[in-house]
C-alpha cells in the first residue's frame, strides 16, 4: 500500500535539508514572478519549475545531474493554484524533491494540493483582502486624505496581508512538506474569508457615501438623489448579476451621455 | 505629446503588475491613475479618476484563468487625460473614465492574447521542458515577463495616441455641466460597487448588518463635517 500524497495527519518523516539564506531569497523573489508564462496549457506550472529551481541545485549532481534534470521536469509540468498561496506548494516541493520523496507520490501531491490552495486564495484574496484594502484607502478619500496618503494607505495595508501570506506559505510548505495540509486547516485561513467579508461589506458602507460626496462636492440633495439612485441601480444589477458584466454597462452609458452631451 | 514616452513606462510597469510580477497592487486604479495624474502635473485630477475606477473595479474578481478587464494601463491612460484635460471646463473626469474603460476591454483582449502566445512558446520547447532543461523554464518565464510588459506599454502608447486627441475635441464640444456629469459617473460607479459588495459578502454571516452599520456610520460621518 502505498503513502497518501496529500494525507497530513501525520508529520513528514522526510528529513529537513537545510538551505542558505541566500538560495531562500532568490526562491522567495521569484515567486514574485510566479505568474510570469502563465498559459491556457500548463498555468502556472513553468512558474512553479522556475521559483524552485534554486533550491533544486542542491540535489545530487548539481545543474548538471539526472535528478536535477528529472525534479526539473516534474516540477514544470501542469500546476494550478492561487499565486501567492502557490507559495506553500514550492516550499513543500522543494523539501520533498530535497528529501529524495518517490516522484510517483511528488506528482500525487501536486494534484492534490491545487484545487484547494486556488479556492482558499481565491476566497481570501480576491475576493475579500484585496476589496477590503480597496474601500478602506477609498473611505480614506472620502474623508479628505491627500493623493499620497490614499494610495499609501492602499498599498501599505495590502501589501502587509500580501507580503505575510506568501512569507507564511513559504516557511510551512518548507517546514510541513508533504505534511501540509493542516497547515491549510489553519483558523486564518479557514474563518478569514468570512471575517475579511464581513469587515469588507462594514467598509463598503462607510466608503461608498463618503467617497460620492467628496467626489460630487455639491449639496445634500444632489449627494442624496446620486445616493439613492445607485442604490436602486445596484438592486437591477444584483438581480441581473451573471448576465452583465458591469463596466460593459458603465462603458455603454457613459459613451451615451458623452454623445448626448457633444450633440445636445 | 511629450508625456507619452513616460506614460508608456508607467504603463509598461503597471500592466506588468496586473498578473506577472510582482503583483503589488499598485495596478489597481486608485493607484495607476493618480500616478498618472502625477506624471503630467495633477495629481488629484488622476486620484478622482481612480476613485471612479476602482469602484467599478471591485466587481472584477481575477480567478484563475478568467477573463477579466486589464485595469492598470486602462487607469494610466484615463488618469493622465482627466489631468491634462483639467483646465476644462466640465466632463475631465468623465470623459478619463471613458477612455480608461474603453482601453481596459481591449486590455482583457490583450491578456488572453498574451496567455496564448505564452502557450505557443512553451507547446514549442516541450521536448525541453519534458527533459528538465533548466534553461528553458528560466527562458520562458523572462519570454513570459518581457512579453507582458511589452503588451502593456504598447496598450498604453496607442490607446493613449487615439483616445487623447478625441478626448480634447470631446471636452471642447462638452455642454453638460461639471457637477451633472461628475453625478452620472458617479451614480453608475456607486452602483457597480454596492452590486458587487452584495454579490461577494452576502454569503457571508451577518455581512448586510455589517454594510448597514457602514452605511451609518458613512452618513453619520458625513453629517459631523
């Protein structure tokens, strides 16, 4: 019987190599560029290859050695995952591909770990931390704060959730290996998504008033019927959502009122 | 047009961002076009268009192989004409709105473009990449990278070239006043963020309580100034 390849109930046996500090720096700035070939064929496969190929010259024989050149390979392949959440399988596969792991259950595990660190990233990212930095810097707009201070807010504050997560995902893939699928059990990323939601939809209501009144700069009536008739706007787009897309929409409107305006 | 070549690096840079490296965000509109706003002497002028942008930006989700709008070379080309265009009269921020959301479809298209020639280029070194060639991982990936920033100053450098002509003549023929048309953009980017804060939070536990009391708190704070 063989091993599970993504079962982490138990830690890896696997030795842990030990790496310089120099090869982690460069494995970390590459994942920078994880998404660089991304293709419709291998995704981000040859990114994976490329971001753990530092740490793979470590093996027998150099560059220049057959288990170089068979990790290499494998490694390149087809992968699927959230890029900054990639992160975690180029950690564990450099420890597994270190640790003389069989390469049957390396590619086991690397099926296994994409479905769920492209649906976790997804969820916490996209759809929850980056919106969130978003309308807080645009809540900041609305309250008077300059160019700079607004876009410093934005990057700084997304960029702590950012930089933590790819440094985390790194340093528990290496330490777990194959092992790692509690790490993916972890709070932050099992309840996170729904708590960066919840504060997400508290900042969108204190940001999107905010922001259209420091952006119409009128009165209160003219602030109120903008209000009003977004929000009336956005229940049709909430029933239509899925058949529009909705800067197709605004496009189409404003090139409208933009010929009105010239032809009136 | 003497800010084109720097707008075209600002472009270049930006668009690299959206997907390849390094992903810092600072494609996102609020950011791409207040500094593009900058470059070509206001700065506040590229923030209200990124403002707009972003709002209308909260909608796209940029999952794994989805197609999605390319929002910072978009944002570059729109925040550098609303500030160019500032001594206008009325529309500036309309019409960089405008010109941003026309340049972010074709930006979509171009990123699809992209991803395929990235296809072709690794279909083509298969045998290499089968045989674990370090060369051509490392290869592909600079190909990848040099392509996309390419793909985005060039995006820039022409939609910038068309769109700005025909934004002068637009706000020289605009008769809306400023406060109208600020109004409608406004309306419309408002309601695409509140629909897409629906669309992404409601799932989640007590999220409408949450937006309610931001709601409040919004207004509140709007009252106290």
């Amino acid at each position: 019987m063989t091993a599970p390849a993504f079962n982490a109930a138990v830690p890896d046996p696997s030795p842990v190599p030990s790496l310089p500090a120099w090869t982690w720096f460069k494995v970390f700035t590459r994942l920078l560029a994880i998404q660089g070939a991304w293709n419709y064929e291998t995704l981000l496969g040859n990114g994976v290859g490329f971001c753990v190929e530092p740490a793979l010259r470590f093996l027998p024989g150099g560059v220049h050695g057959t288990a170089f050149k068979q990790a290499m390979a494998r490694e390149s392949s087809y992968f699927n995952a959230h890029p900054y959440l990639a992160s975690v399988a180029v950690g564990a596969l450099a420890r597994a591909e270190l640790s003389g792991v069989p390469a049957e259950r390396i590619e086991r595990f690397r099926t296994a770990l994409a479905g769920p660190l492209g649906s976790v990233g997804d969820r916490l990212v996209w759809a929850g931390w980056l919106p969130f930095a978003s309308l807080v810097s645009l809540a900041a707009f609305g309250l008077g704060a300059r160019p700079l201070l607004v876009i410093g807010i934005f990057l700084v504050l997304y960029n702590a959730g950012h930089f933590a997560l790819r440094i985390w995902g790194l340093r528990v893939g290496w330490t777990r290996g194959l092992a790692v699928a509690p790490a993916l059990g972890n709070p932050l990323l099992r309840r996170g998504p729904a708590h960066v939601a919840r504060a997400a939809a508290a900042a969108a209501g204190v940001a999107l008033p905010l922001a259209a009144a420091r952006l119409l700069d009128g009165g209160p009536s003219l602030l109120a019927i903008v209000l009003v008739g977004a929000a009336l706007l956005a229940a049709l787009l909430v029933r239509v959502h899925g058949r529009v897309e909705g800067y197709k929409l605004v496009l189409v409107l404003i090139a409208l009122f933009a010929l009105l305006s010239v032809v009136r | 047009m003497r800010e084109l070549l720097p707008l075209s690096l600002l472009g270049a840079v930006v668009g690299l961002d959206v997907v390849c490296f390094p992903q810092m965000m600072y494609s996102r509109p609020l950011v791409a076009a207040t500094l593009a706003g900058a470059f070509v002497g206001d700065a506040t002028r590229g923030l209200l268009v990124g403002v707009v942008l972003e709002l209308i930006a909260i909608a796209t989700l940029p999952f794994g192989a989805s197609r999605y709008p390319e929002w910072g070379s978009a944002a570059v080309v729109g925040g550098a004409i609303a500030a160019t265009l500032h001594t206008e009269r009325a529309g500036e921020v309309t019409i960089g709105v405008l010109a941003a959301l026309a340049t972010a479809w074709v930006g979509g298209w171009t990123l699809v473009k992209l991803r395929q020639w990235n296809a072709y280029l690794a279909q083509r070194r298969r045998p290499a990449l089968e045989a674990g060639a370090r060369g051509t991982v490392i290869g592909l990936q600079l190909a990848g990278l040099t392509s996309d920033m390419v793909r985005a100053a060039l995006l820039t450098t022409v939609a910038y070239a068309i769109l700005f002509p025909v934004a002068v003549r637009l706000a020289g023929q605009w008769s809306f006043s400023g406060p109208l048309s600020r109004s409608v953009v406004m309306m419309l980017a408002t309601a695409i963020a509140a629909s897409a804060a629906w669309v992404i939070f409601h799932s989640a536990r007590g999220a409408r309580w949450y937006f309610a009391g931001g709601v409040v708190v919004g207004l509140l704070l709007l009252l106290a100034r």
